[in-house]
C-alpha cells in the first residue's frame, strides 16, 4: 500500500496535535487570565478564551473548548483541546471515530486497482 498517497492529501491541513511547555504563571496571575478567558468566552471569542486557556493550562476552559468544537463539527481542533486538558475520557470517541474513517481509507485505497 501507498501511504503516501493515502495520507498525502492530509498533508497540507497541518492537524497534528502539539504541546507546548506551559509558562511559569503565578496563581493570582493564572486567576486574573482565566476570568478574562471566561469573559471572552461568553462573549462568543472562542479563539481568544483558547489562547488564555492554552497559556494558563486550565483544564475546564479547554473542554469547554472542546466541546464547542464538537458542537461546530470540528473533531480534530476538540481532540486537541481534550488531549491537552487532560480529558482522556472525551478524547476516546473522537479517536474511534477517526480510526474509523482513517480504516475506511486505507481499505477504498487498497480496493482501488493500481495504475
């Protein structure tokens, strides 16, 4: 099988899951960006409240995020907020569903005749 031209077409979505060390943030500093993140949030900065979260690794920012994503349709950018929360218990049915589809690929590709 030709993988690379199974996964090839992926290449360019740049959807790899990435972590980063988190900052060293003070608790009073941590408590002032995460009520700003919750701010944005409920004022509907998705992006912006992520960034927060991200930068002060809270975890129940991050789901919330992740859920917003899912409830967009948007697997892979949830998968990435659960995973980095860590929210392992929500990770796994994204990750079913993806290995799912990736399956599927891999079968319709070998199915297809070679040219």
């Amino acid at each position: 099988m030709d993988y690379k031209k199974v996964f090839g077409r992926f290449e360019t979505q740049n959807e790899f899951i990435k972590t980063v060390s988190k900052p060293t943030i003070d608790g009073a500093q941590k408590a002032v960006l995460n009520r700003k993140g919750n701010v944005l949030y409920n004022s509907g900065d998705i992006e912006g409240a992520k960034r927060i979260f991200l930068t002060t690794g809270y975890s129940d920012g991050l789901v919330r995020i992740g859920d917003y994503y899912v409830s967009k349709g948007r697997d892979i950018d949830a998968l990435r907020m659960y995973w980095i929360a860590p929210d392992h218990a929500k990770c796994e049915p994204i990750i079913e569903r993806l290995s799912v589809i990736i399956g599927t690929l891999l079968r319709e590709e070998e199915d297809q005749p070679n040219e």
